[in-house]
C-alpha cells in the first residue's frame, strides 16, 4: 500500500485553509524511499511550495520517484551532500534511514536549510546532540516528523492531564505491538537502521506519554531488547533472518524527574496481540488509553477516566475524535509555517533529545544488564 494511504487512513474531510504566501519555498528531498511519498504527496497539496531537487543514494531512485510522482524539473543528485553544495534551498525533508538522520540533518543546518528530520531523531545520543548543536549554531527550524502529535486525540490526552483531573501523575505503562510486523527492507540492519522496534515505533509510544505530561527529564533505565523472530526462519524467510541484527521487542523501567514511573514495552514480533494498553496514573485519577494497531497514528478506542465523584467511584468515557484532515499534511504544515512566521519548532529538539535519551539508554542498559544513569549531554 502507498505511504499516503496508510498514513491518511484517518482522513476525513479535505479542508484547504486559504495561505498567504509571498514566495515559495524551495524545497529538496534527501532519501526518496517509502516515507518520502508521503512527505511529496502532502507537499504538493502546499500552493507556497515547489519540490526542486531530490537526492537517493541508489542510482536513479530519485529520477524515477519524483516521476512516479508527476513532480517535474527536479533535480536530482546521488547524495545529500552534492544536492546542498549546488542548491539553493530553504527546506529540506530528511527521509533517509536512521543511520544516516543525524550526517543529512547536520549538512543541511550547516547550509543554513531549514530541516524536517523525520523519527526517530537519530540512533544515539551523541548524534542527538550534535543535531541540536548545529541547530543552535544555525538558527534554522528543524522540526521532528512525529504526525501523531496533530491528532485530536492525541491533544486530547495532553489536555487531560494537563487540566489535573488525574491529580499528581506517579506511575505510566506505555507501549504496544504487533503480533507478527517486522517491516523489513532497510529497518532490520543496524548499518541503515541502527534501532529496531525501539526506535521505529517505540518512539512513537514514548511521544505520546512524555508529550503529555511536559517531557520530564529521565534519569535512570534498565532495558531489555532481544529479536527472537527476526533472526529466526521458523517466521521469516532466510534472505530477511539472516541479516537481521536489530531489536523486535524491547521493555524498560525508566525513573522520570518529579517522581514518574514509566513502564514501556515494545514489539514488532510477538506471540500475543498487544502487550497492553498505555495508562497514566495520576493521586485524582487514571487515565486509560486503548492500545491501537501498532503504530496508525491515533487511540484504539475511547479512553477512560476512572476517578472518585462525591465518594463514588466512576468511569468517564472520552469519545475517539473523528480525523480533521491528513495528519502529513499537518505536519508539513505545521513546519512551513514556523519557517515563515520566525515560531519554535513544532515539534523541538529540545523535547525529542529526551525519547532519544531514553531509546539510547535502553540499548546501553540492555547490554550492559543492569540498570545506567542517562546523561544528558550539555548542548
Ligand atoms: N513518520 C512516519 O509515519 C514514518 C513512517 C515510515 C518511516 N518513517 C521513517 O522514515 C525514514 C525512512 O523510512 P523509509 O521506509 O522511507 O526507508 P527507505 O529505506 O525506503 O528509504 C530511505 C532512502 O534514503 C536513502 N538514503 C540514505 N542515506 C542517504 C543520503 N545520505 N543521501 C541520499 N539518500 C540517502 C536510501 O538510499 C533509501 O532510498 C526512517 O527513519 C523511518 O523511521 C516515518
């Protein structure tokens, strides 16, 4: 299926808000594999853009992706690099495999281009902060291509939490999984991927809980990833097992600043169909949100607030709101505009060095077998 229709399965009405816009923006995309469909399907809906340069590491890729894609007069390059030496741009989309988020995003900051990385931000850390130190150095937006943060029902949870109907938040369980869901392709090798299920959608997981509750600081981890199915021809076929060196499942225990718990687990490959629902338990009231199938963007029902009334103990259902408008769109959006009215990033560095810390420090942890202390670097 095409990226645009798995990812805008939740689109409902096509609402085209009226833009001002005095010139367009100069766009280029760096990798032309699945996800940049979705980032070209949304940047043609844009009227102040225009898509004009391209670059994928494989010969001709690029070529042939922006015709499958009717975008004309792009050029195309081999790599980033010679794409930002002989452009002029003010965009670019970094829809390149993880190992190399970190080398496109530094060169096109350093170019003075502003970046949509897409997730997760990075492999490591120390790739984290490096990131966010050409940033800073460059005063150009770059933003990180979490979509679900535009869905109703994800501001909806944020808004709970933050009305302090849940009282002091202590305690969070979040995660989720597929039964049988190795993507494949590029994501199983950590020469291109660097991160398994941890960093393809348990940063996703991860989002949705620390987004809500204002991203506090982690101080400690005690991971535990393993890849029992990949690796294993009993489930997948021996040109994929054979090269699989990844994680297809990962679990934490992760202390929080301000006291939080957050329990975390995650699984592209399982005998079983969800390992749970995310909750959010708070001194006034619990929050639970029904697991989706891994990961579409969204909640997997309505959600529920158990807390006490006049001494009654009660449930209060929180209906699923209905999708207003492609999340990429959203996205790209929500990116364009901050570039043109000088705003913060939509989604910052500054929160999302946080999800990498902790996908870092379960790596760390898990090898390691015992608990670490996460150190934040100093940007
Ligand atoms: N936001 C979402 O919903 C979503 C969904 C799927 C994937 N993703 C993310 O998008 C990224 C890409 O995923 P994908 O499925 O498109 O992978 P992919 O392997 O299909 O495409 C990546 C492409 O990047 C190219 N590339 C790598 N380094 C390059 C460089 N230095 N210069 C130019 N091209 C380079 C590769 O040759 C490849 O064609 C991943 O980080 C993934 O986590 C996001």
């Amino acid at each position: 299926m095409a990226a645009d229709e798995v990812l805008s399965q939740f689109k409902q009405s096509e609402e085209k808000k009226e833009i001002k816009f005095d010139k367009k923006f100069k766009v280029g995309i760096i990798g032309t594999g699945w996800i940049a469909e979705a980032h070209v399907e949304s940047y043609k809906n844009m009227p102040d853009v225009e898509i004009v340069a391209g670059a994928d590491l494989i010969d001709g890729k690029a070529e042939k992706f922006f015709k499958r894609f009717g975008v004309e007069n792009v050029r195309c390059y081999p790599d980033h690099k010679s794409m930002l030496e002989n452009e002029e741009l003010d965009a670019v989309s970094v829809c390149t495999y993880n190992a190399t988020h970190a080398e496109c995003t530094i060169d096109a900051l350093n170019k003075g281009v502003n970046v949509l990385l897409e997730k997760p931000m990075c492999v490591t850390i120390e790739e984290a902060a490096d990131i966010m130190r050409a940033e800073k150095k460059s005063g150009k937006v770059l933003t990180v291509g979490f979509q679900p943060r535009g869905d109703e029902n994800m501001i909806k949870i944020k808004e709970i939490v933050e009305s302090g109907v849940l009282g002091k938040i202590y305690y969070i369980q979040t995660g989720g999984g597929r039964r049988r869901g190795i993507p494949g392709s590029t994501f199983i090798e950590k020469k291109t991927a660097g991160v398994g299920a941890l960093g393809d959608i348990g940063c996703y997981s991860l989002d949705m809980v620390l987004n809500a509750i204002g991203y506090p600081k982690p101080l400690t981890v005690t991971g535990y990833t393993s890849n029992f199915f990949g690796t294993s021809t009993e489930y997948y076929p021996p040109e994929d097992a054979n090269r699989f060196d990844v994680d297809d499942f990962a679990a934490a225990f992760i202390r929080l600043e301000g006291g939080i718990i957050l329990d975390f687990r995650i699984a592209w490959a399982m005998h079983l169909d969800t390992p749970g629902d995310t909750i959010i338990m708070g001194t006034k009231g619990s929050l639970r949100i029904p697991s989706t199938e891994c990961w579409n963007g969204t909640v997997g029902g309505p959600m529920k607030i158990y807390h006490d009334v006049a001494g009654s103990m009660v449930e209060t259902v929180i209906p699923v709101i209905p999708s207003n408008g492609s999340l990429f769109d959203k996205k790209i959006r929500s990116f364009l505009d901050a570039i043109k009215n000088h705003t913060p990033a939509p989604v910052p560095t500054s929160q999302i060095l946080y999800n990498q810390a902790i996908i870092d420090g379960i790596m760390k942890s898990a090898q390691a077998g015992k608990e670490i202390e996460i150190q934040i670097p100093e940007i």
